[in-house]
C-alpha cells in the first residue's frame, strides 16, 4: 500500500544530444569493460552544471572530455585528460571542480582548459573513487567517495574540504554514495546511495560533525539506484533515479509530489537547473547522450542550485 498519493507525471523533451563528430566509436574503454560489461560506449554523460553565462558544462565519463554547451546548443570540448570524470561543479571564482573516479578532486581552468589535482588522498590514503560534489555559501566543500562500495560493503565516504583548506571524513559507512546537496539552510546534507536505493539525511552540527544521521526516502525498482541531487527554492529534493528513467521530487517532508518521465532512455543520471529563469529542469539521459528538458513552471516555482 502507498503511504502517499500517486505523484504528478511532468513529460521531457530532448533539449540537445551528443553530435556525432564527438561520439567515440573506434577505441576500447577500460571503464566501459567493466562498467558496462564490455559494451561499446559512444559516450557517458554526467555532472551538468550551469555557469553564469548560461553555458552548460558536462563530464563525459569513459573518455575523459569535459564538454561545454552554449545555450544555443553548439558543443565544444572544454577539456580531455587521463580520467574518468563524474562529478562537476562550478565555483563561484569560476574555476570548475571535478570529482574524479581515478584521481581524486581536479580543477579546470576554462579559459586554457588546463586540468590539474586538487585533493589526491588524505593522511597519503587514496580515495575510493571520487563520485559528486556541491560547495556550500562560505566555500566548503562536500563530496562522495563512492569507489566500489554497496549494501555488500558500506564503507564508502563523504567528506568535506573546508575554505581554509581541512579536509574532514562525515562518515565512512555509506552504500554507494553519489549525488550530494545541502539543503537551503545549509544544516543538513543529502546523500544519494545509489546501491542501497536511498537517499540518507545527514544533520550537520555546529561542531562540524554529522549526528544522528537517518533515511529519507527509500526507493525501489529501476536497475541501480538515486544517483544525481538538486534542491529548489522550497526546499524540494529532484532525485535522478538511474534505471529507472525517472527523476522523483521529495517535498522537505520526504512526500513525493513528481515523477519526471524521461521521454528518451532510462539512464537518468543527473539533474541541474538552467534557462533564463531558473524554472527549467535539465536532466542528463546518459545512455543515449541526451540532454532532456522539463518546464518546471508547472510545479509553481522557481528553482535554484547550489552548483555556482
């Protein structure tokens, strides 16, 4: 039995897709041999954020590109490096962050595309395999450490990097952490944990710590899990659920009120809000390489991130 009411179904369209000329068809992917069971990989596409001119930037993951779409829809490769980039956020000096699964926290210069390490380890201890990332108002940093963890060993980890440069573990129990976003106050994170098909609420204390951290909403079905996290002006939580070809929105209160539909492939990995007001949902298919579109005017609100 549903504790609540069937959610509002919202529609998508394709925004923009992959061009050919980008699309990778000679060339073997060590990521793609495991990842995707030896498949041949076009493209991944993840980590959509939205800089201040309105270009969206993206992260492509098997091959190591970092993509730049100008709101016109004209592609143009930002970056390409030995990696395999997830997570991208955009500072708000403009440099761009990236979490990595290989390297650990990079940043990208825009204007010369140079990519170099910022945080590699800690105490000289590599990362798992750096996952997501968002930055709170007074510039600290929050990411995932996923790597390989899951319900069959919950030891992945998040983290945050302080302004004044502290890095500090929140916890190390996780199963599959992915997408991360503060909520509107800053006193609680959002921790997608794609493997265990949950999103995790953690309460942040004044002390720096996490306490008494708990479920927020438990999904089901699709063929992994939550994957990418946004928040709207109301404190409303858009859940990318991979494999299920939907994102779901959580009122704070955890009651679902929409169910995005994808109308291309069911790798809905991420989600960022974008267009000229804000009120435009887009969300990365990344199967197909698609980037889809959902007016959020619907929903009666305008929309905000923590991305910039």
């Amino acid at each position: 039995m549903s504790l609540y009411p069937p959610p509002e179904e919202l529609t998508t369209t394709v925004w923009s897709a992959m061009p050919g000329k980008f699309r990778i068809h000679d060339r073997e992917s060590s990521w793609a041999a495991v990842n995707k069971r030896g498949r041949d990989v076009e493209c991944f596409l993840e980590g959509p954020s939205f800089d201040r001119a309105g270009n969206l930037y993206l992260v492509d993951v098997p091959w190591g590109r970092i993509f730049r779409v100008s709101p016109d829809k004209e592609w143009a490769l930002a970056a390409e490096y030995d990696g395999w980039p997830n997570g991208l956020k955009i500072h708000r000096d403009g440099r761009i962050f990236i979490a990595d699964y290989r390297h650990g926290i990079m940043v990208l210069d825009p204007d010369s595309g140079r990519i170099e390490p910022f945080l590699t380890d800690r105490y000289t201890e590599h990362f798992r395999g750096c996952n997501d990332l968002v930055f709170a108002a007074n510039g600290d940093m929050y990411f995932t450490d996923q790597g390989q963890s899951g319900l069959h060993q919950p030891d992945g980890r998040v983290y945050r990097h302080t302004a004044a440069g502290r890095l500090e573990r929140l916890i190390d129990n996780a199963p599959s952490p992915n997408g991360i976003v503060l909520d509107k106050d800053e006193t609680v994170l959002y921790v997608a944990m794609t493997r265990g098909n949950s999103v995790w609420r953690l309460p942040l204390m004044e002390d720096g710590g996490v306490s008494k951290a708990g479920l927020f909403v438990q999904l089901s079905g699709g063929l992994a899990g939550p994957d990418g996290l946004a928040l709207d002006e109301d404190d409303r939580l858009f859940v990318a659920h991979v494999g299920n070809g939907t994102v779901w929105v959580f009122t704070r209160f955890g009651e679902p009120v929409y169910r995005v539909r994808s109308c291309a492939g069911i790798e809905t990995t991420n989600v960022a809000f974008g267009g000229n007001d804000g009120k435009k949902l887009f969300i990365v298919e990344s199967g197909t390489g698609s980037i889809l579109e959902a007016d959020l005017d619907v929903a009666g609100k305008g929309m905000y991130s923590h991305s910039t």
